[in-house]
C-alpha cells in the first residue's frame, strides 16, 4: 500500500480548491449524506435540535463574517433575527405572499436595518460600536412591541412554509429546508472569506487605518460587513418564524444576543468552521441543561428554587469566561492542532 | 408647570443615579481601557445581595450596608483577578466580551439565588414626600441624588489628591511609564474594579429603594451607558452632566410625547435612541478625549 507523502497540485484550480483529494471528497458527500438522510433515524425530538442548530447556524455565520472576518462588534444580533422573523410572519401571515418572498424581503429588510444601525461604525469602534448595537437592539425590541402590525406585546402567528404547493408541515421536511438553506450559507460565507471582499475584511479586521492607506474603501466595506451579516440574520430569522409558527419579541432577549458573540468566539473566530462547532457546543449545552437540571432539582432538594431557570446562563458566562481566557482561538483552533498532530503521527514533528 | 416640575425633579434625580453607574463605568475606563458591560449586572446582584441582608437575614440597615460594601469590594477583586487579569494585553474584543460572559454569569447568579422576580425593599428613606414649589416630590428621589453628588465629590477628591488616585490617573495615560517608576499596574486595576463595583452596588441599593427590585435592573444599568456615551467614556464631570440629561429627556420625553404617540414605555427607549443619535453626531461625547489613532 502506497502512502501519499504530500498532496501534488498541477494546476492553480487545484491548488485553490477546498477540497483537494479524493478521501476529502469522499468524507465530504458521507458527511453530507450521513445529515440529509437523517430523518429517516431520527425522532422528532432530535429533529426539533437540528433544525434549531441549523437556524442559528445561519445566523451564527452572519456574525461570523461581521465579528470574525471584518472585526466589527455586533451585541444586536438577536434584534437583527427579529427584524427578518418578523418580516417574514408580516409578509407571509398578514399580506399572504409566497414564503420565498418573504424570505429574501426578511434578508433584505434585516440587512438594510443593519446598514443604519452600522453607520456608526465609520467613526467608532469597539466598545462604542458594541453600545450601538445595544442600543439598536433595545430600539428593535421596542419598536416591534409597538406597532401594531407586529401584533405587540401578544405576538403574531405565522404559517409553515410552503414552495409551489409543497408545503413544509413537518419537522423532517423543515429539516431538509433548513439544512438545505445552511450549507448554502456556509458554502457562501466559506467562498467569501477568499475573495477580494473577504480579504478586505480581514484587512479591516487587522487595522483599519493599514487597510485604508492599502486603498481598501473602509465606508464601502464595512457597511457591506455589515448588510450580509444581518442578512443572513434576516434569513435565520423567517427560517426561525416559519418553524416556531409564533412570534413574540421576547424570543430575541439581549441575552440572546450575547449568546450568539458567545458562539462565535467558542467556535473560533474567523473560520468557516468556527460557527458550526460553536452552535452545536451551545445548542448541545443549552438541551443538556434542559434535560440535567431537573434530574438534578429532584435529585437534591435542598437547591434553591431558581436552579433550573439560573443555572443555564451561569454555565454559558463561565464558559465564555474560561473560553476567553484559556483558548481565545475557539474550538476550530483545537481541532486544526488535532488535524496537524494526527497528520504526523506517531512522530511529533 | 407643576407637571413639568415633577417630571423635570424626577428625571433629574434619577439621572444623578444613573450617573452614578456611569461613574462605576468611568473608573474602570479611566485605568484600565476595559469597557465594562457587567455594569448591569453588577448593579443587579448588589441591590439583591443588599435585598437578602436586609428583608431575608434581617440584619439592621447600616450592618447590611458594610456587608454589601466588603462582598463588593470582594467581587472587584475577584473579577478583576480572574477574569481581567489574565486577558492583559488581549485584543480589545476579548476584553469587552469577557464582560459580557460576566454579565450572563451575574443575571443567571441573580435567577439562581432569588428566582422571585419582584421584591420590595422596606423604604430607607423617611417616606414624607417633599413639597418643591407645586411639585411633589418623595424623599427617597432627593436624598439618592443627595448621596450622588456627595460620592462624585468624594471621588474627585480621591482622584485628585490622594496618592492612589493619581496612580490611577498616570495608569490611564502611560501604563509603561507608571510601570518605570515603580507603581504596581496590576493592583492599580484590582483598585479600581473594587472601587467600581462599590460605587455600582450603591447605586443599585438607591434605585432599587426608588423603583423596587426586579430582575429588570439589568437595564437601569444598560441605560446608564447612555450616560457615558453622551458624556464621554473618560470624563466624571461628562458623567455627572450627562447623567440628569439622560434623566430629564426621558422623564420629560415619555411624559410629554406618551399622550400624543399613544405609546407606553417610551421612558425605556430614549436612553438608547440617544446614544445613536450621539454615536451619528458626535462618537466622543459631551467631554470626552477625541482619540487620535496612529498606524
């Protein structure tokens, strides 16, 4: 048996591709196969995670592009997902249009919020960009529990999906839509990074005054940062609204908010991976705590009663603390060192 | 008149509060370029901490006061020790969302302990109202802006003649060179959080004595970057102005503009539809130092 000792590429198209040999297609289209057919072993429950991961996924990629590739804090993501949710329910629920256009009428309509709410970005940055972003999400928040074609304070209801007829009423059909729609937005937010724009970004991200002596349109880019983060937050969003069927603004806390930064900087920031393995990290913590902490309550009495309810954020800031702290590179750094060390074993270097 | 009387001493009553968390901000900016977004957080716990000694153990007003006061100056510590500490140096990214994992881990430690929402503190102030020409005002508003302005003095001062405050103020403007002569940086930052996190439980102990004690408190002290924002992140005296303008334009804001909108709960957007319109018009704020940045 033959080892490779090196991957050869005899053309630049090679050389640029993401997937450069056959075992990486191969693992590639198992991959792919193993999540599309996984209604057909899955119960509904585990379908119901899923498809929440996908959502979020989603969106975890817009803040991705905005926080890891353009370095642009945003703590109003949530409030952007609300925008698109409630787009879509409004468009979908109350004037009756197709579901697609809803969709992209919720990207656009998120994006565009965006945009105003990412002005401030072209004088500030850091810290006074973050409390624009808080702000904007107050003011989202507000403004959608006041209105009244919102539904306010009670909330609004929306349809399933539909595309032609077909329509999605089923958790394994929602499934296929919303993984469906996910690897799309990897697939966009992956093949981005490599282009001139991703590169603008990163060049951003790194100092934005090198970027723009570099000749890098800092008002152009940053702006364009942050329309495609909260446009796929819009997307997540309608995807969000047609899936839960019901909306109501306290779904989009500003801890959500946070939750999201959280993702983000578990999952490594500025990498395609980076968002997958922190959304499954969270969501996978979220449900375990779900289902441990009233084990737990009843198992140990003598717990204050805010247990279940407190115990969940208490776990996810001490675990962006000790993320922060002991690997600000995420889990994607940890699973390129694994990648590296498997690849020379048994020899260290 | 009387109308706009009352809302004019209770919005500026409660700005001089809201100042006060702007100040508990302002220390920790001032010394360590940190930007605290804890500061609900923080303001949440100490007024429930100060709820529990008081109403739940029962101890007299001026003993649960010292214990909120030493738990405070232990929480600075250990924040600052464990959290801060070991991200010198870090992008400034990490350092304002480690904060952030502060704030969730504080909220959630608020929930776990006391998951009963709503709580009423027993009044600390005498409860006659005050009459100010045809207002009416209770004496709690006066006498929190009372303690206010006497801490902000008492602040001043520290940070003018005492050798620590000067510290802190050379920390601000040369870490390296305080270093060189001989000032120990990191207890200057261990200082300042603890200082911060006493000036933000009382601020939480005065407007949960005003407004009663909920878990809502968490958004008085996001509220007060409103404060910073308008008066500049560096400034006490941008703090101490912006505070009861903050406090005034949503008092008078959602008192005058709640009948002609027909909107409730405009008193709890104008803070933040101001610190856009400052962040579009004028990013620094009121007295802040306008960063020149080099390559």
């Amino acid at each position: 048996m033959g080892l490779p000792c090196g991957t050869y590429n005899y053309s630049y198209a090679k050389d640029m591709a993401i997937l450069r040999t056959k075992t990486h297609w191969a693992l590639f289209i198992a991959l792919l196969i193993l999540v599309f057919t996984a209604p057909l072993y899955c119960d509904n429950y585990l379908l119901g995670v899923a498809n929440l991961m996908g959502i979020t996924l989603i969106a975890a990629v817009g803040l991705n592009i905005l926080l890891g590739y353009c370095g642009q804090l945003s703590i109003g993501h949530a409030g952007f997902i609300a925008v698109g949710a409630y787009t879509a329910a409004v468009l979908t629920g109350t004037f009756e249009l197709p579901f697609l256009v809803g969709l992209i009428c919720a990207g656009l309509m998120a994006g565009l919020v965006g945009l105003f709410f990412g002005i401030p970005s072209l004088k500030v940055k850091g810290f006074y960009l973050g409390i624009a972003t808080i702000a904007a999400q107050f003011i989202i928040i507000w403004f959608i529990n006041h209105l009244s074609i919102t539904g306010g304070f009670t909330g609004i209801a929306v349809p399933y999906a539909s595309i032609g007829g077909f329509v999605f009423d089923t958790e394994a059909s929602q499934f296929y839509l919303i993984m469906t729609i996910a690897v799309l937005c990897v697939f966009f937010a992956k093949n981005l990074a490599r282009t001139r724009i991703g590169r603008a970004f990163v060049a951003i991200r790194d100092n934005d005054l090198a970027a723009e002596v570099m000749g890098i349109n800092l008002f152009y880019y940053k702006l364009l940062a942050f329309f495609i983060g909260c446009f796929l937050a819009g997307i997540a969003g309608s995807l969000l609204a047609h899936w839960i069927g019901f909306m109501n603004a306290e779904q989009f806390s500003i801890s959500e908010s946070i939750l999201y930064i959280g993702m983000v900087i578990i999952g490594g920031m500025g990498s395609a991976l980076g968002p997958i393995l922190g959304v499954i990290f969270i969501r996978l913590l979220q449900q375990g705590m779900m289902f441990i902490a009233p084990m737990l309550e009843s198992a140990f009495p003598a717990l204050p009663a805010g247990f279940a309810s407190g115990i969940a954020p208490m776990l996810f800031g001490v675990v962006i603390v000790l993320f922060l702290v002991l690997e600000p590179r995420g889990l994607s750094h940890r699973w390129m060192l694994f990648k590296a060390s498997y690849r020379l074993w048994p020899f260290s270097y | 008149m009387a109308e706009f009387l009352q809302y004019s001493i209770t919005g500026v009553t409660v700005g001089m509060i809201y100042a006060l968390i702007g100040l508990s901000f302002a220390l920790i900016w001032k010394s360590s370029g940190v930007a605290n977004l804890a500061l609900g957080g923080l303001v949440l716990i100490f007024s429930w901490i100060f709820y529990a000694m008081l109403v739940q153990v029962g101890l007299p007003l001026w003993l649960s006061l010292i214990v909120v006061l030493i738990l405070a100056l232990a929480f600075g510590w250990l924040i600052e020790r464990f959290c801060l500490r070991p991200l010198i140096a870090q992008p400034i990214l990490s350092l304002i969302t480690v904060t952030l994992g502060l704030e969730f881990f504080l909220e959630g430690l608020a929930v776990f302990i006391w998951p009963e929402m709503v709580a009423g503190l027993p009044p600390l102030f005498p409860i006659e109202p005050l009459k100010i020409g045809p207002a009416v005002v209770s004496q709690a508003y006066v006498w929190a802006a009372v303690i206010s302005l006497i801490l902000f003095g008492i602040l001043t001062l520290y940070f003018r003649y005492h050798k620590m405050g000067i510290a802190m103020r050379a920390t601000a403007d040369d870490q390296l060179a305080v270093q060189a002569c001989g000032i120990p940086v990191t207890s200057i930052f261990s200082t300042s959080w603890m200082l911060a996190c006493v000036v933000s439980a009382i601020a939480g102990i005065l407007i949960s004595s005003i407004s009663g004690l909920t878990h809502g408190l968490v958004e008085t002290g996001l509220k007060a970057f409103s404060v910073v924002i308008l008066g500049g992140l560096d400034s006490f005296i941008g703090c101490i102005v912006a505070g009861p303008i903050i406090g005034l334009a949503e008092n008078l804001g959602s008192g005058w503009l709640t009948p002609i909108v027909g909107w409730g709960g405009l008193k709890d957007v104008i803070p933040f539809i101001i610190i856009i319109v400052v962040l579009f018009i004028k990013p620094y704020g009121l007295f802040g130092e306008v960063r020149i940045e080099r390559i």
